[in-house]
C-alpha cells in the first residue's frame, strides 16, 4: 500500500514550506477541493515577502520521488484564499487556505445597464 507522508511532498507558492507540520486536502461532491497547510518559512525569507498579499495567488503540493525530485503529476493545484503567519524566533509559521484553481471558472462578472424612463 503506497502513502504520503511529509517528507515526501513538496508545497510551493509565492514560496516553498519548509517543513510541513499539517496538511488536509478535502475533496466533496459537487464542491471545489480545499487545501489547509500548516507549515514552516525560513526567516531568510523575509517578512516583506510573506506579507506580501497573498489572495489568489497559485499554490501547488506535489509529491516527490526516491531523490528528491517532483514527480510529473501534482496532488493538488490551486489558488490562496486566506494566510495567517506567526513569528517563532528564527522562522515564520504559516496557515493557508486555498481552494481549487476551479473555483475561478465560477466567479462571474455581472453587468446591469437600466434605462432612465
């Protein structure tokens, strides 16, 4: 039986977690698949980096092989909807939320024109 565990995927963004420490990907019917990380960011980062709004902005978690590589196809793709960052010392612990790529094809602009009558 073949599993994943956090050492042998990779999430990447605006920048790369560190070290995983939470990660739920939940997939409903008839509903857009959401992601949850909970992670940490070397300080070398930067605090104006991670600051840096983050809404919509591609997330991606990709599985890795025996040497570190990602592999072709990745876990999951999508855009950030929400970020919490908390400052431990020498990193930065970070949450998001996301929500599938998808989710954009049902967001709709909407025009209304009336006529003065």
């Amino acid at each position: 039986m073949e599993y994943l565990s956090a050492h042998n995927i990779r999430v990447t963004g605006r920048f790369t977690i560190q070290t995983i420490r939470d990660i739920k990907i939940t997939i409903k019917t008839n509903e857009h698949p959401t992601i949850y990380v909970k992670g940490i960011i070397p300080a070398s980062v930067g605090m104006e980096q991670i600051k840096e709004k983050c809404f919509k902005e591609p997330i991606r978690v990709v599985e890795l092989d025996e040497d570190g590589n990602e592999k072709e196809y990745g876990i999951f793709e999508g855009i950030i909807l929400d970020t919490k960052i908390k400052e431990e010392g020498n990193f930065y612990e970070i949450e998001i939320n996301g929500i599938s790529a998808s989710y954009l094809f049902d967001i709709e602009k909407k025009k209304k024109s009336f006529q003065n009558v």
